[in-house]
C-alpha cells in the first residue's frame, strides 16, 4: 500500500502543463516525435528511483536480520562457555604480543558481544573447581582478566567433556561453546576425538604464534646403575628441538641442590635430538636434587628439567635360602661372597620374603636354592621386579622350584636338568656386567666345570653372559625395560662342579649387587602424577601415627614463600604412596621431609608434549573435520576486534536495517540526478 504514494505523487506531476503562446509550432513537430521517447524514459526512470527509496525505507523501519548460522535461531537465552587455552605453549609470541594476552582480549570481546542476561562459563586448561559454575557477564570479564599461565595441557576431548558437562546445568538455553586457543596438534588431536555433540555449535577463536624454532630437554639418565656417594657419574642428557638449522655451541647448565656443579655445550642437527654428557661428583648419601637447564627464548616452559634421587651408602641385598641353608655350604659360599664387600653391600639373610614394603627396600635378592617356594612369595618376588629390584636365581641340586620361580617371573621355563659334564665355553666380556672386572681379557683360563646344566634355553629377551660348552646358558640376564629389574638366571647348581672356588664366583656375585637398581630418577609429569611410592625403612618404627609428611619445594627455605603441602599418606602393598592431588601446580625440584628430616626427592616436569608446537592451519582444520564427517566447527580467525561483528552476524542474526538506508539515498539520489541533470545529458 505505501508503494502506491510515489505512485499517485508521480501521476499528479505528470498531468501539470501550462498553454505557451508561440507563432507557429509547424517547426517544433519533428523536435516533439525526438524527445518524447526521452522524456518518457525519464519518468520512468524517476518513478523506479522512488519507488526503491520508499521500498528501502519501508523494509529498513522493519528491522530485518540476516539468519544466524546454520539457519537456527534457538532460544533467546544463550549459554556460554569459553575454554581460555592457558597451557605452556601459549607462552609462545605472536603478532600482538605474547598469546596468551591476545587470547584473553578474545574472550573479552566474546563476552562483551553476547547480551547481560546471557549465562557464561569460563575456564581455563587449570580445570579448577571454582570455573564449574555460571558467571554473570562482569563476572566473566573479571575472571578472564585474572588468568594467567598454567602447566597444564588437557586434551581437547576433556574440554569438549568440560563444557558439556556444564551445559547440562542449563536447561532451556542455547549452548554455545567457543575454544580460545593456539590450536596446538598434540593437544587438538582430532584424530582421536570422540564426535562432538550435535546440540551444541562450537567455534574455535585461533590466537597463532611466529614461526619460530623451540629446544627442549626431553629426558636425562645416569650410566651407571647406582648412585654411590662421592663417586664420578655422567649424567646424559637427550635435547630436542624443531630446528629446521643447524646450531653449535649452545649453553647447558646443570645444578645439584641449587648449586652450579657442571657446564656443557650441545650442537643441534636438523631432524636429530642431541645426546651430551655433563659429569660431576656424586654427594653424601641421602636424596638429592638436580636441574638441567639450556637458554630458548621465547617459548622458556620446557628449557628446565628437573630430577629426583637417591645417593646410596650402599647395597642391600636380601639373601632368600630355605631352612636348611644354615646346613648348606653353597649358601654360606654366597654370604662370604657378598660380605667380602663390606661395607658397600650389606646382606640380610631369611628363609621366607619381608613384607612387600620393607621387601622394595632391598636392590637384590637372590633366590638360592629354593625347592618349593609358595605362589605367594613367587608373586611378592615378581612384585618386587616390577617395582626396579634385581633378582638372582640360583637353583638347588634337584631344581625343583625353578619350574616356578620361572613361571611367576614370565620367563621360558626349565625342565630339570641335562645331566651333562662339561666345562664354561665363553664368558660375554664385552658385557657391561663384566667390563672392567680384568685389566686385561684372559686368553687362557681354566674355566669353571659343571656335571649338570639347567635344560632351558633363553627367550630372545635374555642375553647369555656365559655359555655351556654344549650352547645352553650357564648364566643368562633378562633386562628389565619402563623401571623394571634385571632377572639373572644361573644355569648350574652350586653344590656340584667348581664355581663357589672359581675366580669367576665372587668378581660375579659383586657385579650383580652393584648393578640390581639402577638410580631411580624420580620425574613426574605435572598435571598427570599425583603421588610418589617410597619404599618402607626396615628400622622405621611402627608408630606411624606420630610421623608428619611435608612435600615442600627444593628452595622453600631459600624463597621462604615456596609451595608446602601437607600430603595424603597410605600404606600399599608397593610402599608408602604420598598422593598431593591438585596441590602442587607449578613445575621445579620438591623434597618429601619426615619429621622435618629430608627423605626423598623429586622433580615435576610439564607434559612434553607441549613442546611440540605444530598448529593446525584454518584449511587443514576444516578439512579434518570434514573429512571426518563431523558437523562442521567454525573458526573465527579474526581480530579481537571483530569477534562483536562475528557473534552478531552469525549467532545474534546480523541487522540490515543500515544497508536499506543507504539503498534509499542511493535511490535519492539518483532521483535528483535524473531531475536537474538529465536535459545536460541529452544537450
């Protein structure tokens, strides 16, 4: 109807004339049949410009908007939950400054675009308790201003999982997530995604880092199996990196109990981790803390690595015999053996297996002679393996409790003996285990003899240290692998043949004690770890209750404002677990104290992954998802300033009120061109 205005003003102003004397209009004729088809063309054309600016009006007046994405409009109440990425890799610069800052501009921008009346959750790679809840909008504003950095890295799935579960709290609201982040792969593993939740439009605001290359440590180790007090070790350190060039001569910097002990150097190679070596002197006895350190700018989370152990006065080994052992020769052969090494090794000596705490104490135990051993002993023996304590097999004359003792350490089982004499055809002297034992390899020796052998031959873990004239193992050595110990099978009976008188018998029974426990390096990822097991003292008391645990950082005395927490204690079966749950949220060297008396030590590292700073491209993402046939989950790549625009155009409905207006001055416009300037045209 309004159309109709224009319309009728339009007519009206065609039928205006006025009569115009002249003296003759013969000569105009020819000029009227010219100029009729223009003017008619002119009206039309004014009466088309009117009706547009009307028309644009009209629909601007009526306030329409664009449909928001996908085409739904859901309930006018909106539920927000933003995941704001805080893990170490968002450390990282880019563009704007550290990524960290431009993700926090983002999600304000986010928040500030929905309505006051929306309900928002913000959380952070913390996972922390108070972020279960919705916030109003300046609640939500001041939470995001107050994050900061965090050592913690969860999966993409477990902040899918987050928000779900929040969103559950709000019924009758439209859920929309949005994830705040580098868009790091190890973290945003599609891949193994499970399929989001359809209910819910997720979007993804990317914050990209430069291009440049980040060095990591990624492990440390010692060479040698114990730790003993003032004695030389090497710590060897692997350091990896995404280099694309090469680099030499780069600073490593390693301290012991705070305090500087060794200087290196290491070469990186593209595609290559690098392998050094830092050597220093071992302390006193007791629990000991260490840091390896490089310089990497600007990514610095992972360029300091930090380790737990123990310095040992000694070795301890429990000697397991039967009851009759007192009685036995062979046996009391073992003891000297051991003893002859005192004080380095201490030996305890009993007929049945301590307590599973106080058995993890022991770094060896030789299983001698054994008959019948119980199924619960051979299972508390293939405990005490699991937990990084050495075994020795040592059967007895009729080799009965090997079958077992076989069986319950998952090793190839033996079926009694090859009564068979014969005489040691080769000892493996390249073996660590013999290295070093003779200043010079023997070229004629008087090996040790034997009347029978063990029927069992090594699976193709094992490594045969000495080998029977007839090829079957005379000592073998299975390997433990992930923090396990060493199982040593010896293949003949001590109380026949030569081998307690032998040379060989003691150099033997020493290297197997000095290398039952390699030093335990005790590193926990943070945010994954929440408790350390300790192995029972055999002299601790049995007044539990009166003990008070503290795990403290390294440097609390120093700072005098360190972390200190009072842990969770119970007594397992492997030992006493000190579990600190959340309490501990930064990575560095903390101590365990009993009684304010240092007990252990330990380090905490960020997840290493996290050094790997791959990011998924916007072309990449979107085909992934694609591909694996998922809905598809935007990314806002724009500016902090732009996320308004964005959250109104695809989720508020964009307004196209302003685009009808300026159609209607356009169409003005071109009204008063076609009125004053037409006749100039056509001149």
């Amino acid at each position: 109807m309004a159309l109709a205005i224009p319309i009728a003003l339009h007519l009206l102003q065609l039928r205006r004339y006025r009569r115009v004397a002249f003296s003759n209009v013969s000569f105009l004729k020819d000029v009227q049949k010219e100029t009729q088809s223009r003017h008619r063309l002119r009206n039309l054309l004014i009466l088309l410009a009117r009706l547009l600016a009307f028309a644009a009006l009209i629909l601007a007046f009526a306030d329409p908007m664009r449909a928001p994405e996908n085409g739904a409009q859901g309930s006018s109440r909106q539920a927000v939950s933003i995941y704001l990425d805080t893990s170490p890799s968002m450390m990282a610069a880019g563009e704007m400054g550290p990524l960290i800052q431009e993700a926090k501009q983002k999600a304000s921008a986010l928040v500030e675009a929905f309505s006051e009346t929306d309900k928002f959750h913000v959380f952070t790679s913390e996972f922390a308790g108070r972020d279960q809840r919705f916030l109003t909008q300046t609640e939500a504003l001041e939470r995001i201003a107050s994050t900061q950095l965090s050592a913690h890295a969860p999966d993409l799935g477990a902040v899918m999982q987050r928000s779900l579960d929040q969103f559950r709290r709000a019924e009758g609201a439209t859920p929309r997530a949005f994830w705040v982040t580098d868009m790091q792969k190890s973290s945003h593993d599609l891949l193994n995604l499970p399929t989001p939740d359809t209910s819910v439009a997720w979007h993804v605001l990317p914050v990209v880092g430069n291009d440049v290359p980040n060095v990591w440590i990624d492990s440390v180790w010692f060479d040698a199996p114990l730790a003993l007090g003032d004695q030389p070790a090497a710590l060897h350190v692997r350091i990896d990196h995404d280099a694309v060039e090469g680099v030499d001569d780069l600073p490593l910097t390693l301290r012991v109990d705070g305090v500087s002990e060794a200087l290196g150097s290491f070469n990186l190679v593209p595609g290559l981790p690098t392998d050094t070596v830092l050597r220093f002197t071992h302390g006193q006895p007791g629990p000991h803390q260490l840091s390896v350190s490089l310089e990497d700018a600007p990514v610095r989370f992972d360029d300091t690595h930090h380790v737990g152990y123990d310095v040992q006065s000694g070795i301890d080994v429990f000697h397991w015999t039967e009851a009759r052992a007192p009685f036995r020769q062979a046996s009391q052969s073992v003891d000297q053996a051991l003893e002859s090494a005192r004080p380095l090794i201490q030996v305890d000596r009993g007929t049945s297996l301590p307590s599973p705490q106080l058995l993890a104490a022991y770094d060896l135990v030789v299983a001698d002679g054994l008959a019948q051993p119980s199924s619960g002993a051979v299972s508390l023996l293939a405990k005490f393996v699991e937990g990084g304590g050495s075994v020795m097999l040592v059967p007895d004359s009729t080799a009965q409790g090997m079958a077992s003792l076989c069986e319950g350490l998952n090793l190839r089982p033996s079926q009694g003996w090859v009564p068979e004499a014969g005489q040691v055809k080769e000892v493996n002297w390249a073996h660590p285990l013999y290295k070093g034992v003779f200043r010079a390899i023997p070229s004629r020796v008087d090996w040790p003899q034997y009347d029978r052998i063990l029927n069992r031959r090594p699976s193709t873990e094992e490594a045969t240290l000495i080998e029977a004239a007839n090829g079957m193992a005379y000592l073998s050595l299975r390997r433990g692998t992930e923090g396990q110990g060493d199982v040593y099978v010896l293949g003949t009976c001590l109380e026949t043949g030569n081998l307690t008188r032998h040379g060989l018998f003691v150099p033997t029974l020493l290297r197997v004690a000095e290398s039952s426990r390699h030093t335990e390096a005790r590193r926990h990822l943070l945010g994954r770890d929440q408790a350390l097991t300790l192995a029972l003292s055999r002299d601790e008391g049995a007044a539990e209750g009166d003990l008070t645990w503290v795990i403290e950082s390294a440097d609390a005395a120093a700072s005098g404002t360190a972390t200190r927490i009072v842990p969770e204690v119970r007594t397992t079966p492997d030992g006493l677990r000190l579990g600190w749950g959340n309490a501990l949220t930064e990575p560095g060297a903390y101590v365990v104290k009993r009684n304010d008396e240092t007990v252990a030590a330990f380090g905490l590292n960020p997840n290493p992954r996290e050094s790997r700073l791959d990011t998924w491209l916007t072309d990449e993402w979107r085909q992934t998802v694609l591909d694996l046939g998922w809905k598809e989950i935007p990314v806002w790549s724009q500016s902090a300033d732009q996320v308004g625009r964005l959250v109104e155009q695809h989720i508020a409905g964009e307004r196209l009120a302003w685009y009808f207006f300026l159609a209607a001055l356009v169409a003005l416009a071109l009204e008063t061109l076609l009125l004053r300037r037409w006749n100039k045209l056509f001149s």
